[in-house]
C-alpha cells in the first residue's frame, strides 16, 4: 500500500522536488504483475544519487528484465527525516510510495568506506532492522538465534523483510566491516549479475523457498557472497562454515552496454546535471594506489560506433546541454577525438557542450583540447599525483616532466587560463624532498605557461593523504597522521610564496578513519553501527566532519578497539626504516635499497587479510611482487598497449582486455554559432498542478530549455560568450503554489504554425504543467514580463482559535473592502521598514467557500491585487495581515492558486 506522503513533501521540505518520482524516462511498472519487486538506493542525497551513472545503468536494466519491477529510494535531507519519525511514517521509495518493506529484495550502493552509516540510517527510517541476525530473530521468532542456528534453514518461507544487499566499489573492495547488516553482497559489474540474482528469486519465491534456502541458492551465482556462510578466524580471514558455498568468490565482469545510461532527467539540478556515457570500462595503467584500476580489470573499449548513436540518441531523448565521457582513464581511450569530434560536428548547432572527467595529462593534446567545451568551456583536471619524478615511478604512474609540461602547456595555450591538479602526500618511499616537490613542480610549470597579453596559469590543487587500499600493492603500507600533518605545514609554508595557487588539504583524520575501516575485519560491524548510533553519517560532507569524527572515535573505544586505530593513525604498517622516512630535504636523489621490503616484519606480507577470499583475479603473489618494484621505483607497462604484466587477470573467468583502434577524425566543422536571429515569437498560456508545484522557478526555467531541445523547436539564442535560449516566463510562482495562469515568450529562428508548436511543447512537458494556449505576437511587443499588471488568486485560509462561521468570513471581507488604508510595515532588502498601504493595492476580494476542517474553519477566498514588477505588488501572505487587523485573530496560509496573471496594454 502507497504510504501518504502527499502531507510530508510540502513547501517547507529543501527541495521537494528530490521525493517526486516523475523524472523525465522514470520507469513505472505494473505493481501486481510484477514476480519480483526491486528497489535500489543510493545512500546519499538525491542529487548525488540520481546523478550516479552505476545506479542509472542498474535500474534501467532491472526494469528491462521481464516480471521484474525496480524502484528507487535516496537518503532523505535531515528535515523529511524528521518529519518520517514524528510521524511514525516509513521511508518509501520514491516512485511507487510504497514503504521499503514492500519489496523483495532492497540493494545498497555502497562506495566509499565511511558510508555504511548512511545505510543504516536508511534501515532505520524504513522500520527493517539493521543485521541479518536480527531479521533472522523476527522471521523465526523472538527466541534467540545460536550461531549452530544460523546455518539451519527455519521452516517458515515467509518474511516481513525484503532480502538487503550491497554492491559498489567499497563493498567488493572488502565487505567484512559490513558482514553483520547485509543478507548477501554484489562483487564486481552488476550488469549481468542482478538479473540472474532476479531469476533465483523468481523461482525461490514460486517454490516457497525459506530465505535461508535462497541464499544458499544465490550463493552459487558467481559473484554472490553471503557472509552468514561463512566465518572468521582469530587473524581476520574468512573461511566457509558449509562445503556447499565456494572457498573465494569471484568477481563479476561485464561489458560496458552505453544504451542503459540513458535514463532519469531529474527535475531537480543534481551533481552531474549531464548525459553520461561511459567509454571504456577498467584501466591497466597499473598506478600502484589505485583501487578502482585494480579491481576493474581488464580493460574493455565501447565501439566508438555504439558510443555516438547513445550520446546523439541520449541528447535527444533527454535535452540535456551538455555531456561527458566516462571511463577510469578516458584519454587512453584512442577513439576519444573521433567520438568527440563526430559527435560536435553532429550537434554542433544545439549549443551542446562535452566535459570530461580527470585525464592522463601526457595522453592531453590539441585533438583532445578541440573536442572540449563548446561555448561553454569546462574545467581541466590533470593527476600528476606526485612532484617528483622518482615518486611517480613508484606509484607507476608512467609520467615523465616533459609530458606533464608539454599537457598543461598544451591547455594553456589553447585557452586554459586555470587548471585543477591532484597530489597526494604520505606515498610509500616519500620524502620531504619529494613532498615540496609538488610546490616546486607547480611553480615550474607556472614559469613555463607565461606570454604577453596572456593571463598567468592559475592551478587549483588538491593534494590528498594516501588511503591504503585493498586488493592494491600498497595494500601493506600506510603513514601516521602525525607524518601526514607535518608534511601538509610543509606544503602550506612553500606555497604561501606561490601566486595564483589555491590549495585543499583533505582531512587526516577521515583518512584515518578511511584506513581504518576500509581494511577492517568483521569486528568492524559493531563499530559501524555504534558510529551511527551515536550521529555518524554523510561523513564525506565537510560540515559534518567534527561530529563524524567525534562519533566514530567514540564507537571505536566503546568496542575496545582504540588500540587498533592508534595503529593506523601511527602508521601500523611502514615499509621503510623511520631514518628513510625522515630524510633531509637536501638530500639529492635519495635512494632505496632494493632489499627495503626485507625490512618489514617477515610475516607482514605473508599475513592472512580479510579480504583474501574475494577473488579479484589478481594473484597476492603479484601485488607482493609489484610492491617490490615500487620499492625499485620500476615501471610495469600498460599492458593493453605493451606487453602483460602476468597480473593474473585474463582468462576463461575475467576475459582480456578490448582495445579498438580509433577511426579517422571527422573534420571540424566549426563551432557553434548561437543563431540570434528572431523571427517568431510565441506567447504561451501554461499551468503548473500536482507534483510539479513542487519545482522551483530555476527548475521549471531548465525544463522549458530541454523541452524545447527534445522537441526539436528552432529557439533563438542570446548572443555574448554564454549563449541562452530566447524563452521568458513572466514570473515566479511561490513553491508549492498551483496556477492555471502563468505565462512565458518563445522567441524562434524559423516560424512555426501555431497547433504545430503547441503539439510538440505538449508531448514533451510533464502533463501537471498543461499548456492551455500559445498565441502569436508581434516581435516589437514588450515581453509578458514588463506588462504585468495584476494577479488573480485563490488562497485557502484557515481560521485559528474558535469556530467561524460563514457569515463572519463574510463580514470580514466586507471590512477590509470598505476600509480606505491598510498599513502594514514592509523591510527592504536593505534593511529600511517602510509603511505601504496595503489597500490601494487590492482592486478584487471575494468569499467563493467555506467548510469545517478537523480543527479549524477555512474559506476559499478569491482576490485581485497589483501585481508589478516594479515592486508594487500584493502577495497572498498580506491577505492574511488584512484578515488579522479586521478580525484580531490568527489566520495560517493552507494553499495558494494563482488563477491568472493580467497584462496591460
């Protein structure tokens, strides 16, 4: 059943618009012919969430997949989650309305390591309890569950619980911190591996399988790991408790489908408020830090072919301005100019711009710089990672400071006056040399960027404290926060000399707590949930920081576990003798001996880890290996461009890499030139109902855009160096306010019969903004806007206090219309109070309707009052203030309707 939430997502909620449901190509399935009920949330905000290329393709695969339904829920602002427990009303997905509880089976996507809280947050206001053992209690009953119970299927079938899963990056990675709350865990692409997880359930729940028996039945799919199936030892490893799961569970890999990342227009600006279509899926450049290029192997080329038709077909389907491409590394896709270059030339007269996200900067050329931006030109981002040469090479960042000049130069030079870079500090093998090498790299490569009538370069630098990760060669290493602090006041004093350089510091003790818990074992379970328990959550975001921080320290004491994050934060393990780790700044080119691995504990690296039984496909005997090179500071090739690193991926299991060669490069056909010339102007008569009285003004002003690009409609644009459509709408409407009377210009290039225009601007809006009329106008009439003489408004208002009954509604109006002056003291945006007399700006007011409410009597009452843009104008609110001086009472506004706006002539 639909929870009420129509009394919850009100005006006075940030942001309504984020719990609507009606985006733009949103998916709603039939509720009762559906076997299998998905939904899948990203435990962030809204406009993180609904910007997530993963939770895009997920979701439009699922609805794809026959009998199977997928909805979608975010974490709600703190304000609605308020509202959800002073009204005992459960989170609801945001489409359906129906309580989480409804479904099958509810996925997580879990991404960073901090953001467990935020799941258990979305647990919590769902009504479902956070651990497995615990829904296992309610399925059974109240007894308590033994852990010789665990295993034993109960024999009732039913449960008033949806199956909880994770997948995501994080949750592949290591998903032992968060064992205790998840029934079973996605690794690797999800792709494939959901709808073979729907079909499982499809025939479990026809079989009437107990929820024991389904997950022994998805812990064969390859991918599937169910944690209550397994144990830890006292080391940490992970080891099964039955023969019939497997040993190491297999990471799952797909092949990147461009078609499914076409989906959800919100109308609400998200993060990345873009179509985006991912290029290339994996990354075998080998940088010794990175997670995400070591758990998405082998690397795997879209053809450039599939990737044009879905960006000309996803720019059509959605109205977006802009697009980007996405992979790991998307320079090392070698059709990337051609892409870029057909795709311009194909849409190079819609004002369409590309971005691209962090990019190798030796691959950076003209063919790439040429394909950016459009009129519009976005920021640049380069990862040089480290100042020095001999630091890249034992991150294996296969960098040079020739190609990193010859890139940045290269930006500049065709028009890049800023540039944004990132660094990271606290490397394995660094010294203060190599650290206030990033100041002097970046000045070096301001010297070189300098010409007459130029503007100086000016960089935004990131610079980031290493997180060791899983799965990664620097998987054995990490740095004290203290070494982290000392090395960041380092940086801070050098670059006060520097011009034209903002810096960002990440925070060490997130990094800390990243540390901790990304490479955690089970014991961690209990310290995620105390965290939360005590205020953790959005851990990511700044202004939550110090509570984060406060909460989680306190989960880790309260677990007797300090002892372990005093490890971390004093680097548990360092790989290097504390002398090469304090070594002189004037130290020219320090070196390490090749034996510096044998100076760690003999048993480090040969230490079970606890997330040793996820098979990634890379062997651990590589990643030693590929450590021991670091500490050479030797480069591994690019092996899907020279020869294989033997990392152990390719195979029957994980395939090979697919790299295509790029075809020729179109030849440009120029930029866009915004076509100002105004033929046509169209006057359009709309309203704004239902669910879209919860769109702001900014909002509704971004739709008109790309309806008017879905439709195909010739707008003219405004000319200078940011080129908008020519579409007016006369003037904002209150949020939550309805209208069946506003009113926007449309200025055209090419004239367009009236029922054609009208027809088209129809079948592309939301149908609770109808159009009522369109009317052409002579191009020298002045816009909707300067004619604005007056408003016509119904507003609802209730009476507080005593019964009212109709006749005093009556008499009340009749007071204020035989009053001369009403004065009410007005603060300008200034500060100044000034009195206004409220009566000469009501022209018409009228009782339409009075009925009892629950506690209160309310009328409908109808008025016209001024409406200027000069300022004189009469808002609903102020209806109020008259009915309060008449009656001596209190009134609340409960809706406003604006029926018409009235233009002069």
């Amino acid at each position: 059943m639909a929870v009420a939430v129509e009394k919850l997502i009100t005006s006075d909620i940030l942001k309504p618009g984020r719990y609507l449901g009606n985006e733009r190509l949103a998916v709603h399935k039939d509720w009762d012919t559906a076997a299998i009920r998905w939904i899948l949330t990203y435990p962030e905000v809204y406009e993180v969430g609904a910007s997530n290329l993963g939770h895009i393709i997920l979701y439009n695969i699922l609805n794809a997949q026959p009998r199977q339904l997928c909805d979608r829920a975010y974490l709600p602002g703190k304000d609605l989650a308020a509202k959800l427990r002073e009204t005992n009303t459960p989170l609801f997905a945001v489409e359906s309305k129906r309580s989480l509880t409804e479904f099958d089976i509810l996925g997580f996507s879990l991404s960073y390591e901090l953001g467990a809280t935020n799941i258990l947050e979305m647990l919590d206001l769902a009504g479902i309890p956070k651990t497995w053992r615990e829904r296992q209690k309610k399925v059974r009953g109240d007894e308590e569950v033994t852990e010789d119970e665990e295993a034993i299927p109960p024999s009732s079938s039913s449960s008033p619980f949806p199956l909880i899963f994770a997948g995501g990056q994080t949750a592949t990675s290591n998903p032992e911190p968060y064992a205790d709350f998840f029934d079973f865990i996605a690794l690797g692409d999800g792709e494939e591996l959901l709808p073979e997880i729907g079909l499982v359930l499809e025939e479990g729940k026809q079989a009437g399988l107990s929820r024991e028996h389904l997950l022994l039945d998805l812990a064969q799919i390859p991918g599937v790991y169910v944690p209550q199936f397994y144990d830890m030892a006292e080391d940490g490893s992970v080891y099964p408790r039955r023969p019939d799961v497997p040993k190491r569970i297999l990471r799952r890999v797909a092949t990147p489908i461009p078609a499914y990342s076409i989906g959800l227009v919100p109308y609400v600006e998200t993060v990345h408020d873009r179509l985006t279509i991912e290029i290339r899926r994996g990354c075998t450049r080998g940088c010794r830090f990175c997670q995400p290029g070591m758990l998405t192997r082998p690397a795997r080329d879209v053809e450039p072919d599939k990737v044009v038709e879905a960006i000309e077909q996803g720019m059509r389907a959605t109205g977006y301005n802009e697009f980007s491409l996405l992979s790991l590394s998307c320079s090392d896709y070698l059709s990337l100019p051609a892409v870029g270059m057909e795709i311009k030339n194909r849409l190079k007269n819609e004002n369409i711009s590309l971005t691209l996200p962090s990019q190798r900067v030796d691959r950076f050329d003209e063919n790439i710089a040429n394909i950016l931006g459009g009129t519009r030109q976005g920021g640049l981002t380069f990862a040089p990672e480290a100042g020095t040469q001999r630091m890249r090479d034992i991150v294996n960042k296969g960098l040079t400071n020739e190609e990193l000049l010859r890139g940045v130069k290269t930006a500049w030079e065709q028009g890049w006056d800023k540039i944004k870079l990132y660094f990271m500090i606290g490397l394995p093998g660094e010294t203060d040399v190599d650290v206030l090498g990033i100041a002097e790299t970046v000045s070096w490569l301001q010297r070189e960027c300098r010409g007459k009538g130029r503007k100086p370069l000016n960089f935004n630098l990131t610079i980031s404290n290493f997180t060791p990760k899983p799965h990664t060669p620097f998987q054995w290493h990490s740095v004290s926060t203290t070494e982290f602090k000392r090395k960041q006041n380092l940086l801070r004093q050098e670059f006060r000399r520097i011009k034209g350089v903002k810096v960002n510091f990440t925070d060490v003790r997130i990094s800390a707590m990243e540390d901790f818990v990304g490479r955690g074992d089970r014991n961690l379970s209990k310290v995620v949930q105390r965290a939360w328990e005590l205020g953790a959550g959005m851990d990511s975001w700044y202004e939550n920081l110090d509570q984060a921080f406060s909460a989680w320290g306190d989960a880790i004491a309260g677990a007797d576990l300090d002892w372990k994050y005093r490890q971390v934060e004093n680097g548990e393990w360092n790989l290097f003798h504390a002398q090469d780790q304090t070594r002189s700044p004037d130290a020219e080119n320090p070196q390490f001996s090749t034996d510096a691995i044998n100076r760690v504990p003999p048993h480090t690296l040969d230490t079970p880890l606890p997330w040793d039984h996820i098979d990634t496909g890379i062997d651990k005997k590589w990643l030693k290996e590929d450590l021991q090179r670091a500490l050479e500071a030797a480069i591994v090739p690019d092996c899907s461009f020279e020869g294989c690193s033997h990392c152990g991926v390719c195979g029957t299991d994980f395939g090979h890499n697919v790299v295509i060669e790029s075809p020729a490069i179109p030849k440009f056909a120029g930029e866009f030139v915004p076509n100002t010339t105004k033929v046509q102007r169209l006057r359009v008569w709309f309203g704004k109902q239902g669910n879209m009285a919860l769109v702001s003004h900014l909002d509704l002003i971004r739709l008109f855009d790309r309806v008017v690009r879905r439709a195909g409609l010739p707008i003219a644009f405004t000319g200078g160096f940011h080129p908008m459509p020519r579409i007016s709408v006369a003037t904002a409407l209150a949020l939550g306010a309805t209208s069946s009377g506003e009113i926007a210009d449309f200025e055209l290039t090419v004239p367009v019969a009236v029922d054609t225009f009208r027809e088209k601007l129809v079948r592309e809006m939301p149908t609770d903004i109808p159009i009522y009329d369109v009317e052409q106008i002579d191009l020298k009439t002045p816009a909707a806007t300067q004619l604005l003489e007056t408003a016509e408004y119904l507003i609802t208002v209730a009476a507080l206090g005593e019964e009212v009954t109709p006749i005093q509604w009556q008499e009340w109006i009749d007071t204020i219309k035989a009053k001369d002056e009403l004065w009410y003291e007005h603060t300008t945006k200034s500060g100044k109070s000034q009195l206004i007399n409220l009566r000469d700006r009501l022209f018409e007011l009228q009782l339409v309707e009075t009925h009892k409410g629950i506690a209160e009597s309310i009328s409908v009452i109808r008025y016209v009052g001024s409406y200027r843009q000069d300022g004189f104008l009469l808002r609903p609110e102020q209806i109020l203030f008259m009915l309060g001086m008449v009656a001596n009472g209190e009134f609340q506004l409960l809706h406003i309707h604006r029926n018409r706006l009235i233009l002069g002539v």
